[in-house]
C-alpha cells in the first residue's frame, strides 16, 4: 500500500508590503536606521568638529556673530587685502563647517537614493498587494524622493559655502544693526559698492576681494546647478525611454515612469533658471552685493 504523503511547505511571510514585494526588510532596516543617525549628525556634529579642526572655540551664535562682526570691521579699516587673523581663523572654521556637512549630507543623499530604489522596485513588482499596501510603497517611495531631492539641494549649497567661505560668511553678519563702529563701517561698505569700480585708486582693497569672492560664489553655483540640470535631463530621458518601452497594459510601470520623466525635466528647467541667474552675477557682482548689505536678500 503505497501511502501519498503530502510535503507541508513552510508558510512565507507576506505581512506588510516590503517583504510581499520581496524587499529585503534587513536592507531597508539598515538604510532607516543609517538616515536616522546621519540626520541628528547633520545638525550636531559639524560645529564642535569644525572648531577643533580650525583650533578655535567659537561658543554659541551670539558669540560667533559678535565675533564675526569685530573681525570684519578691523578687515575693513586695515586697508590690506589679506584677511586678518581673526577674521582668517573664522573663514577656516565655516570652511571646516561646510565641508563636514557636504559629506555628511552626500552620504544621506546616497542613503535615500539607495531607499528610493528599493522602494520605487518593491512598488512596480507589487502584484499580489492590496490597495493600502501599493499606497503604502507609494507614499514612502515619494516622501524618499522628496528627501532625496532636498539633501542634494544642501549638498549643492554647503559645496557653495565651503568654496566661497568669506561669502557664505558675510551672510551671518547683522546687517540692520543701527549704531556703532559696525554700523558705520556697514555704511562705508554700502557707499563703496555704490561707486565700484569707478573709485579707481579708492577702492578700499577689502571690498575687491569681498567683490571677486561674491562673484566666486555665484560661479560656484552655476557649475553645480549645471551638473544637476544635466543630471536631472539625463533622469527625464532614462524614465521616457522606460515609458516607451512598457506594455500599454503595464499601466503601474508606465505611470510611475512617466511621473518621473515629468517632475525630472520640470526640475531641469528650474534648476537651468537658476544656473542663468547665478550667471547674471557672477559676471556683475557688485550690485547684487550692493542689494545683500542693504538688506535685500
């Protein structure tokens, strides 16, 4: 008598969406857990770091805007081009500062990157899932993508403020301030700008070099809103082409796809806006500089 025996396979786990769509919950633990201690380290780490890299002890803002604005009042009435070693000790601090937060922030870019993928893949292979979980993939896929784009947008500008520090740093300066010795040299500073270059021999050498480092900052930015916008064409491109490639019957692939063909070339677009922009000054800096100290920026 032959008995059939019946093999009992091991029951797979399909609760939640992730592992339903055969995402590696032990990956995207990992990646959760790594952007959840890089952000505090983001907000925590590089003032402390950058103050023993500079060899400096800044306190807390007050202190560092106070200190700030007593360093560029003696650069000002010094008549010499090279900063002084106040002021030269505060530019190598915000340089240490900006630095440290670009990697940090590149890491968390490549972190919500690495997320997005996952996500996005989970979501187009999520056959057997309910309509609370595909929402669910799209939500968390979305709201990745969206952290992804704003931490490449701080990558950019700590990348801009740790090239052109003296710029970044004017930024901390109080410029409504009423009275004093600041006030007045803030005046000074305005009256300058108004006639530059057409003071000639009078230019104060300070502000040429505050002048050549605005541009520089502007500059900066071209280049890298150049990268993004290129960037994010080559992105548009890739997703039209998946697009075009699905099945009409495909519709998840394709509307995924063609959402990100549309946000990536309308991103392009704003970013190139602002690549002309920076150009603009970069070219003629002083009255975009002129229009910082008054106020309006």
């Amino acid at each position: 008598m032959v008995v059939g025996m019946t093999t009992r396979s091991r029951p797979t786990s399909t609760h939640g969406p992730f592992r339903s769509a055969r995402v590696s919950g032990h990956t995207l633990a990992w990646l959760v857990a790594l952007a959840a201690a890089l952000v505090p380290a983001f907000v925590f780490v590089p003032r402390p770091l950058a103050a023993s890299m500079s060899g400096g002890r800044f306190g807390d803002q007050r202190n560092f805007v106070d200190s700030l604005s007593e360093s560029f009042v003696d650069y000002w009435r010094s008549g010499d081009r090279n900063l002084s070693p106040d002021l030269k000790r505060l530019v190598e601090y915000w340089v240490h500062h900006h630095v440290i937060k670009a990697v940090i922030a590149a890491i968390l870019l490549i972190v919500f990157t690495a997320l997005g993928v996952l996500l996005w893949k989970a979501f187009l292979r999520a056959d057997g899932l309910g309509a609370g979980s595909r929402a669910a993939l799209v939500s968390a896929g979305a709201l990745v993508t969206a952290l992804a784009l704003c931490t490449s947008v701080t990558v950019e500008g700590n990348l801009q403020d740790a090239t052109a520090p003296f710029s970044s740093l004017m930024s901390m300066l109080p410029l409504h301030a009423s009275h004093g010795e600041f006030a007045e040299t803030l005046d000074q500073v305005r009256q300058s700008l108004a006639h530059y270059p057409d003071a000639g021999e009078r230019t104060p050498p300070a502000l040429t070099v505050m002048v050549d480092d605005f541009s520089r900052f502007h500059a900066v930015r071209v280049v890298t809103a150049t990268i993004v916008a290129i960037t994010l064409a080559g992105m548009s491109a890739v997703s039209w082409r998946s697009f075009a490639v699905a099945g009409a019957s495909d519709r998840r692939r394709r509307r995924v796809f063609g959402t990100f063909g549309l946000v990536s070339a309308l991103l392009s677009l704003a970013v190139v806006v602002v690549a002309v922009a920076n150009t603009t000054v970069a070219a003629d800096p002083a009255p975009a500089l002129l229009g910082f100290f008054e106020g309006g920026w």
